[in-house]
C-alpha cells in the first residue's frame, strides 16, 4: 500500500471521528463565537475611549449585547469552517503522536482560524475584516479563541480515537440548536430597518443619451469653454469627448503616474476657476507604491492635449499600505482656495481623529499648495495645518454653493452609516467615535451614534447607497429640482434627491434607478441637463434630459 493511500485512509478515518463528535464540535464553535464576539467588542469599544470618546460599563454591554446577536453568527461560521478543516488535520498527527493530542488540536485551532481571518480578508476584498485582528496583539488574541475552542472540544469528545462518548445529558443537546437559532432568530429582528424614501422618478419624465462610450471606471468629469469634455479614467488616463460626444482615442499627455489598486488610481478633475485665463487643471489621484501610498494633488496647464508643467503640490501624510478609502474630491471656495477630501484608508479609522496626520480629512490648501493663515488649526503643535475639518471615513463628494455659502460633504459609511454632511471649518464630524454604521461582519464600532462635540448628519443612510458625487441643481431643465440636493449612488445604483428647508432634509426622492449603473458622479451642464457617470469597465456617461412632448 503506498504512502498517499495510507495518509488518505488515516484521514478518512479522523473526518469519521470528527463527524461522531458532531456536538461537541458544535458546542467547541459556540464557545469559540462568543469568546471572539466578547474580544472583538471589547476591542473595539477600548478603541473609542483611547480617542477620547466617553462611554459607561452600560454602554460596553449594550455593545456586547448587540454584538453576540449580530458579529457571533458570522464568527460562529469562521470558525466552524476553520475547525473542520483543521480538526481532521490534527486528529490524523495525533495517530503518530498520542500524547500531544490535545496540544495538537488546540494548536490546529488556532492556525487553522489564522488562516480563515487571511482567506476571509482576500475574499472579501478588505485589508481587515475584523478589525480587531488589525494589530498583532489583536490577530493573536482571536487566534487564541479558536485554541480555547479546541480545548473545548478535547474536554467534551472523550478520547476521539477510540469513538465519541455518549452524550452526557440532554442538556449537551439542546444549548448549542438553542443557542444558534436564538442568535440568528435576534440577528434577524434587530437587523437596521430598511429607510424608505418615496417613489421613484417617473421613467416617462426624462430620456437618456449615452456619449463617451467604452470608458473605463471613469471618476470625474469637467467641461471645457469649447464645448469638449474631460474624464478621468480610474485607470491613469485622462479621456477627451468631442463636441459631437464622442469618445477620442487619443488620450491627454502629461497625466501624471498613479497607483492603481482596489479604489485608487486617478481621481478628480476640477478646472481653476480662472481657467479662460490660465489653462490649470487640478488632479487628484494616489501616489507612491502598492505599499506605501496616499492622496496626492496637482496642477498643470492644459495645452492642446498635453498637460504642461504639471507638479505635486500636495501629499496626504503619513504613507499607508492600503489602496481603499482615498476620499479625493477638490472644491474651490469663493477666496480662491481649494478644500480637498482624505479618506482613512480602511485599516486606519482612528486617524480620523488624530490630528497629526491627514487621514480622514478635509484640508484646504492655497492654489500653490502653501497653508491658507486662517486654517483652523494653524499654529497649533502637533497639528496639520493644512486640516479645515476632521472625522471623516471616505468623503467622496463635495460641493460649495454659492448662493447659500455653505459647503456640502457625502460620505461613504461602513455597513450603514453614510452621510450628508454641511461643512464647518475645525469641526468634528465624528467617524468613528459617533456612527450610525456598523463594521462589515457586524460588530460594532462605537457604542455612540453622537457624541458631544461632534457634528451629526444632517442625512444618514442605512443600508448603504454609496454616495459619491453630490451637486446643489441649479438650471432650468429640472426645475422642479432647483435647490435640490442631488446625491450620486454607487450601492443604490442611481441618484437620490433630497429637498431641504433650513438646512434640514425633508424629503427624499430616488431618481434613475431604473437604469440599474452604478453612478459615480452627478454634474450639472449649462443648460440645466444632467450627466451621469457610471462606474463600471467598460461605463460611459449618461446625458439625462427632460422629456418635453
């Protein structure tokens, strides 16, 4: 018999073993899913109070509480998934090793949920699905509740080579199905209610003309005073549409180097406001390396289709490995300054309120990239100057109106929790001591949904829709919408509208939906029309007009 049919007989042997200890497999994930829901709230409320954040032992267990019926039911499978492939793995050693048996499975717990935290972070696309894995303390102390899950295992299965034991009492049957469904019953019930805004825009009311076709994951959009147009590709181009909306070949020259990853690459596009005079662009995109990167911003001068002398005048600071979460919309202000949006880069939430660096921010910059002298916190040790405004997640839309002199911000929440903020400067807006959001597996990141000295929303959003670009109409196209706040959605796939009086939002309308893209940015053109950008590869832009009969 050869060594592979051996091994693989050994191991069948030990998956028949794991599969007659079936309970006490279960009650080892049960105890391992409220121990790493324990640790994870923990960590993540500790993390509120180092910010400064003030919180009761009530609000850690109403956190606690919140979190075994919402973050355990997801651990629960990690770990039971970890556990069946691991479990086999050390029962086959332990043939050759007896008495390390118990050591075995234990060591196999823990390894085998390390690998799961890796595998669950590639598969879902995040640097750090649990964040209390984020730090190598972290990473260990959650390994260590799949060790005491195994220890579980081994003090309740008897001797697994030689047969499971009976089970010890009714009660040994009953907790974990009672448990388990008592969890997803609680999970289910207090999941966030669905917001409902009204009907949708009528389809009749409007058509749509798609030009600059074939782009890829186009970010931002300017008009030129000829008539053309400029788009910025995610990829590092800067794509030209003609007169006619067509799409050119040819590309803009001079575009600068960016990192292209999950969500960086090239970004935002604004036009000085003294454009007829000085041809400038602005740019925003992400600079660096895979591994060490961030914000950057520049300026050149558009000749023909070449940008000329382009140069860096700003990088957010400090370096990251991340490529998620750049926030990167610019905005000029009536004084000729520019406020540009930093996201937190994902893995870096606290930084948002660490004024030292420039995660998680607005800052405002003169059009050389020096500090403006009435920035808030110029002057002040150990403070970025360049900082207008702070406690941001993934601000990706901005817009100054100019009528109202206010300054408008959308924000990417977690899972839940995007908003609409009207921007001051030197305030907090509070990500992540105060959120409405929770983290992606389900844990929640801050007992607070506000805080004193935070600013709030004056609109959130739970589920999310992914706002990206937001615009105040103005034009008489849509005149029905004039003051209107329009917000791009990425997640809901189409536009919401939201009418407000005195700065508060009293009504909301989604629009388009029925066009089912993903849409980045929403601009308006000279003559009231709106233009849609979709984000997809390849994805176009939309011209979205009345339907006048």
């Amino acid at each position: 018999m050869s060594t592979n049919t051996l091994s693989l007989q050994v191991l069948f042997k030990s998956l028949k073993v794991l599969g007659r200890n079936l309970l006490p497999w279960l009650f080892a994930v049960i105890v391992a899913a409220l121990l790493g829901s324990l640790l994870q709230s923990t960590v993540n409320f500790f993390n509120v109070l180092e910010m400064g954040a003030y919180a009761t032992w009530q609000d850690w267990l109403r956190t606690v509480t919140k979190d075994l019926t919402t973050f355990a039911p997801f651990y629960g499978l990690l770990v039971g998934v970890a556990f069946l492939l691991a479990f086999p793995v050390a029962l086959w050693l332990a043939r050759k090793w007896p008495r390390w048996q118990s050591a075995l499975l234990c060591l196999s717990g823990a390894v085998g949920l390390a690998v799961a935290f890796v595998v669950a972070n590639k598969v879902a696309a995040a640097p750090t699905l649990i964040a209390a894995t984020r730090s190598v303390v972290g990473f260990v102390s959650m390994m260590s509740t799949g060790a005491i899950g195994a220890w579980v295992f081994t003090l309740t299965s008897g001797k697994p080579e030689y047969g499971a034991r009976k089970v010890f009492s009714w009660l040994y049957l009953v907790f974990p199905v009672v448990v388990l469904v008592s969890a997803f019953g609680i999970h289910v019930l207090m999941r966030p209610d669905r917001q409902v805004e009204i009907d949708d825009y009528p389809l009749q009311n409007y058509r749509v003309a798609t030009i600059g076709a074939g782009l890829e994951h186009p970010w931002a959009m300017v008009h030129l005073p000829d008539g053309r147009r400029l788009v910025t590709e995610r990829g590092g181009n800067i794509r030209i549409i003609d007169l006619d909306g067509a799409l050119l070949q040819q590309a803009l020259e001079g575009v600068p180097d960016v990192v292209v990853g999950e969500q960086s690459g090239l970004l935002d596009i604004v036009l000085s406001p003294h454009f007829e005079r000085d041809k400038t662009i602005f740019l925003s995109y992400s600079c660096g390396t895979i591994k060490a990167n961030n914000l950057c911003v520049g300026r050149g001068e558009l000749d023909g289709v070449t940008l000329k002398d382009f140069r860096r005048i700003f990088q957010a600071l400090p370096l990251k490995d991340t490529t998620l979460q750049f926030g990167s919309r610019i905005v000029f202000l009536p004084d000729d300054t520019l406020v540009v949006s930093i996201g937190d880069g994902f893995d870096f939430r606290e930084d948002a309120q660490d004024l030292s660096n420039h995660l998680g921010k607005l800052i405002r910059l003169n059009r050389n990239g020096s500090v403006p002298d009435d920035n808030p916190f110029v002057g002040q040790p150990g403070k970025r100057p360049e900082i207008f405004s702070y406690g941001h997640r993934n601000p990706q839309g901005l817009f100054f109106h100019t009528e109202s002199g206010l300054l408008y911000e959308s924000e990417h929440g977690p899972y839940g929790g995007d908003e609409i903020n009207i921007i001051e400067p030197g305030v907090n807006y509070g990500w992540p001591i105060a959120t409405f959001g929770i983290n992606y597996p389900g844990s929640n990141i801050s007992p607070h949904e506000d805080h004193p000295g935070v600013q709030p929303p004056i609109k959130h959003w739970t589920p999310s829709i992914a706002p990206s670009g937001i615009v105040v109409y103005q034009g008489d196209a849509f005149a029905e919408f004039n003051g209107d706040l329009l917000v791009s959605g990425l997640a809901a796939r189409g536009v919401f509208r939201l009418k407000l009086e005195d700065g508060k939002v009293v009504s909301v309308q989604r629009l388009f939906h029925e066009l089912d893209k993903r849409i980045r940015d929403v601009i308006v053109g000279k003559e009231g029309e709106l233009y849609l950008l979709t984000d997809h590869a390849p994805g176009e832009i939309l011209r979205i007009e009345p339907n006048r009969r």
